[in-house]
C-alpha cells in the first residue's frame, strides 16, 4: 500500500476522533476531603500495625471553592504537579452522582493518582481513593503490605462505608451507580473487589 494513501487513512481518522471526542469537561472546582476507614487485615499489612486506612475523597465542589496545588515531592521543588482542589469545600449541589472507588499502584498513594481522580470528579463523579497499608509511599513498606494484594480490596469496601456515613459526602453517593478503577496493581485490586461484596 502506498505511503500517500496510509498517510490519508490516520488523517481521516484523526479527523473522525475529534468530532467523536467528547466536549471538554468544565472547570469546576473539586473538593478534596480526608477521612479515616477501620479495616480489620490493616494492623496485619500494616508497619505500625495500626487498623486506620487513609481515604481520599475528590468530588465537584461549589462554585467559587478556593482550590490550591497538589504538589508531590519536597516543598518548593516539587517532583509533579498533579492538579488542584479545595480542602473540605462545600458541595457542588445536591444530587447523587457516580461513585469511583480508587486504586492505586504497588507502592503508589491515593494523591499520587489525583491527575485521574480530579478529572473524574470534574466531570461530575464522586471519587474514593485509598492508601493501601504496608504497600504506599507515604509510609513504610512491608512484607503482609506488599504480598497480601486480595486483602486491598476490603479497602476500598471500608472507604466506601466511611464516604457514605460522612455527612458532606454520604448524601451525593450513589449506592446503584458504584464503579472501580485502579492502576496497574490498583487494577488488579479493581478486579479483585469486582469479586467481593461491597455493601449497598
């Protein structure tokens, strides 16, 4: 096939994804709350054997919401800049909406997958992410933390149950609309939970 006529193709396709591509989601702000899950296996995974698990909670926040960096690395000279969002903002009205419960990465953190979890609560999600114990960055690794990887799904049950108890963030859950996504052993985790009962 001639390189002229290869060339057309993926510019005629180029050209078909941009007029399928979805509009561009809007700058709302994003609210960013923190909350504590009790987890039964967490003092087993975790360095310091304590049962509290982190929970990261972005969602749409109400307008005019003061929102300031989320940087990763040493302050003022950060590493990445993973967006913004606006601590313990008020909601952005009250509606349910889809809920995400989020995974991340061996050795990875609930804010180091902000560049995801912010874009997905600017287009209107509400999103649950965890820092697994003994397997993030923030705190030391262990051997249970980096092994037992079924037992991370009962994390993100814990921050589901924790979310909808939470007065701002309980009433916007959507109990019949609850998905999951990770990354890479977050993913597998995502799977993982697809298997256990999450609660309603």
């Amino acid at each position: 096939m001639p390189f002229i006529s290869i060339r057309a193709r993926i510019i005629g396709l180029v050209a078909v994804l941009a007029v399928l591509a979805p509009p561009a989601i809007a700058q709302v702000p994003v609210g960013e709350r923190h909350l504590t899950a009790m987890v039964g296996s967490a003092p087993l995974r975790d360095a310091v054997h304590s049962a509290g698990v982190r929970v990261t909670v972005w969602y749409p926040a109400a307008a005019g919401a003061k929102e300031t960096r989320i940087d990763l690395g040493p302050p003022g000279k950060p590493f990445f800049l993973e967006g913004v969002s606006a601590a313990d903002a008020a909601f952005a009205d009250k509606k349910l909406r889809p809920t995400i419960l989020l995974s991340h990465g061996f050795g990875g953190t609930a804010r180091m997958m902000a560049w995801f979890g912010l874009s997905l609560a600017r287009a209107g999600y509400v999103v649950i992410a965890v820092d697994h114990p003994g397997n993030n960055g923030q705190d030391k690794m262990t051997v249970p933390g980096s092994t037992l990887f079924w037992e991370r799904a009962g994390d993100l049950a814990a921050a589901l149950k924790v979310a909808k108890a939470d007065p701002v963030i309980g009433p916007h859950v959507d109990n019949t609309n609850v998905g999951l996504a990770g990354f890479s052993l977050g993913g597998f985790t995502a799977l993982t939970a697809l298997s256990s009962t999450l609660g309603s």
